[in-house]
C-alpha cells in the first residue's frame, strides 16, 4: 500500500473475551429486544456442560430458545431452509451461534432470509441485502475461521456443489462475539491443528495482501504472534485455557481484517484443492501454506522479515532477504510440528487433477491481492512443487 491510496478500517462487532464469558451472555443480551431465541448449534456440543452454562443463563433472564443442529462441515442452503421454516412459526428476534464457523454462517445465513425474505442464493455476492439482519451473538467454539467478526458467510448451492459467498461488510459481522476458551476444550486435536493454520493464514495472507493498510498491518501481526506461539500448546492440549484464549483472540483479530483486504494464493488454490478432493478447509490451506509463502517472499521481503519477528526468529542485523527467509523456514516447521502431511500426494490428491486446479485458481484472480503476480505456469510449478 502507498501512502496516498486511501483505504478503511471498520468492524462492528462487540468483543465479550477472556475464560467464563460465556456465562456473561446475559451483559451482551441487553442491548437487544431478546424474548425469542433461535440457536444454531453443533450437533457435538449440545449436551456438553459449556452448552448448558448459555442455556441457563438465557432461560434465567426469561428467553425462550428453540434450538437447530442440521448442520454439515460445508453447510448447504438446504441446510439454511430448514432453519428459517423452523423459526417462520417461532418469530426468533436474536440469533445465537455456538460452533466452528458452519454454524456461525448458517445463523448469519438465517439472518439475511428472515429480514430479507428470498433465497440465499439471491444475496450472493457483495452488499446484495440492505436490510439488517436479525441480530446475531456468535460464540465460536473453534480458533479458525473468524467468522464471529467476518462480515462473510459461505453457504453451498447443493445441487452444483458451488459455494457462495456473501457478503456485507457492515451488516453480516455478529453484533456481539464472545471469545471463551472454555469452548475449545472438546475439540479433536486434528481439528485444532488444521483450523488454527487457517486463522495463520487468515493473517499471513491478509498481512501481505496488495490492499492492507497500516491498521491492518498491526492487527495482523499481533495475530501472527499470539497464533504461532500458541497453536503447539493447544493443539497438544486443548484445555491449556491460556493457550486457547490467545489462539481465539487472534484468529478473531484475522478475521476482523481478511475481509477488508481479501486474502492471496494459499486460499486461492486451496479453494479448489479441497473441493476436488474433499479436503477439509484448514487442511487444503495448510498443505498449500509453505510453497505459496516461498513463491511471494521476493514481493515483500520487508514484511516477511516482520513475520519472521513476530514468530520469534532472531533475525535482527541480518540482510534483510535472510530475515524474510527466516519466516518461511519458520512456516514449514509450524505445519510439520503440527503433522501436516508434507506432500499434496500424502493428503490424497492425485496429480491429473492438478493442471485444472492451475488453471482455477488463474482464473480466480486473486493477483488483485496476493502480493506477487501469478501466472497460470506459476500455479503450475506452485503444485508441482507441493505435489
Ligand atoms: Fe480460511
């Protein structure tokens, strides 16, 4: 970014954080008009104790709840359907969310419909609904997506498998996240490991993007920082409170900046590789994550060498193309502490599949913000390279 061009920062989320706060939900509770609840819900957690705690606060302040659980890893509009016919007799004026980012959007996709009227697929794109959402409390119980201050949700058009994006800046965040590390306790270590790599990238990417700006930039490396020196402690214990708290904050604080500058070639090939081989999201990005950092070093090697300090590489007096080398050697040792298969092979794929996977993320055009120019023999030697 120049220091001409003009650029924004905006993010209308109330933050609610620390170990317990979601007891605390009753706080948040009073800025809305909350009689009805609609909660959307994971399968998995609804008869945890960190699922009754909110259930009891709520029905104490004299809210009544109608709970929904259908939700899928890629959530389909079926899936969204289901959830607004179940509340057209019910009349929800709040939304509650408590799971990984599939039922954060699923909420946000409710939302959209029950404000709006339609189909989701009529609201694909950027800023397609002016009206605001039923107000959404987002309690994510993973450290990946950032969807709690995101201003995206991505749902999957079932008959072709498409997802789509919607999105609007302004009024698809939650009105109110609350980031408790008491959430993460039952998650599977995999699930951990590979959700946490995508908030990595959310930051990384979203650091070197060709639109970051200078608010940004400190956002991001605060997010670099509390993720990479946490995310061995969590993933190998996953009630290490402490841990787990710095690794929500900083997947929340990637996902209150990815959106505002678009991300780059790690969610661009990913995008296509774990939609071809059914790749869970944080896996596609982490498989991809070290060959597209070495590919963009030369693009930025002031800002590597930044990444390379806040992942606590000693890099200070060395010239500065070893310093940025630094962040990428410290990349490829966070995937392969954290068991990430080392090879596109290794996961599954096969490499037929690859030249139109090339040629996808070519035409994605995600050169308007990866930080270096991407040709489409450059997505080839980019798989290659990992395959
Ligand atoms: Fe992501």
């Amino acid at each position: 970014m120049t220091a001409a061009k003009v650029s924004s920062y905006f993010c209308p989320t109330r933050v609610l954080l620390g170990v317990g706060s979601h007891l605390r939900i009753v706080d948040a509770l009073q800025q809305f008009v909350a009689r009805r609840v609609l909660v959307v819900v994971d399968e998995a957690l609804r008869s945890g104790a960190f699922y009754a705690g909110l259930r009891e606060a709520l029905v104490n302040a004299g809210c009544e709840l109608l709970e929904f659980s259908e939700i899928s890893p890629d959530p389909g509009a079926a899936s969204v359907e289901k959830a607004c016919s179940l509340n057209a007799g019910f009349r929800a004026d709040l939304l509650l969310a408590v799971g990984g980012g599939s039922s954060i959007d699923v909420a946000k996709a409710v939302g959209i419909l029950a404000t709006n009227g339609g189909r989701i697929h009529d609201y694909e794109g950027i800023e397609k609904f002016q009206i605001a959402p039923l107000p959404l409390i987002a309690v994510p119980t993973t450290a990946g997506t950032g969807s709690e201050v995101s201003g995206s949700c991505v749902i999957t058009d079932d008959a072709s498998g498409r997802k789509m994006s919607i999105r609007h800046a302004a009024l698809n965040p939650a009105r109110v996240a609350i980031l408790d590390p008491l959430a993460l306790q039952t998650l599977p270590a995999h699930v951990a490991a590979h959700a946490g790599i995508d908030a990595f990238v959310h930051a990384f990417e979203s650091f070197l993007s060709l639109q970051a700006n200078l608010v940004t930039d400190a956002m991001n490396l605060q997010a670099i920082e509390l993720i990479s020196g946490s995310i061995r402690q969590f993933v190998a214990n996953r009630a290490n409170l402490d841990a787990g708290h710095r690794m929500l904050v900083g997947s929340c604080i990637a996902g209150m900046t990815f959106g505002q500058t678009g991300l780059g070639n790690v969610h661009c090939i990913a995008r296509f590789l774990g939609a071809q081989f059914h790749l869970s999201h944080g896996l596609a990005n982490a498989l991809c994550l070290p060959h597209v950092a070495g590919f963009n070093l030369p693009a930025n090697p002031d800002k590597y060498a930044r990444v390379a300090r806040a992942m606590e590489r000693r890099v200070d007096g060395l010239p500065v193309l070893e310093a940025a080398a630094q962040a990428v050697d410290a990349i490829e040792s966070l995937c392969r502490d954290l068991g990430v298969p080392a090879r596109l092979r290794d996961a599954g794929v096969q490499a037929q599949a690859l030249e139109q996977i090339a040629r996808s993320s070519f035409e994605a055009d995600y050169s308007r913000w990866n930080p270096r120019h991407t040709t489409v023999e450059d997505f080839r030697q980019i798989l290659a390279q990992a395959f």
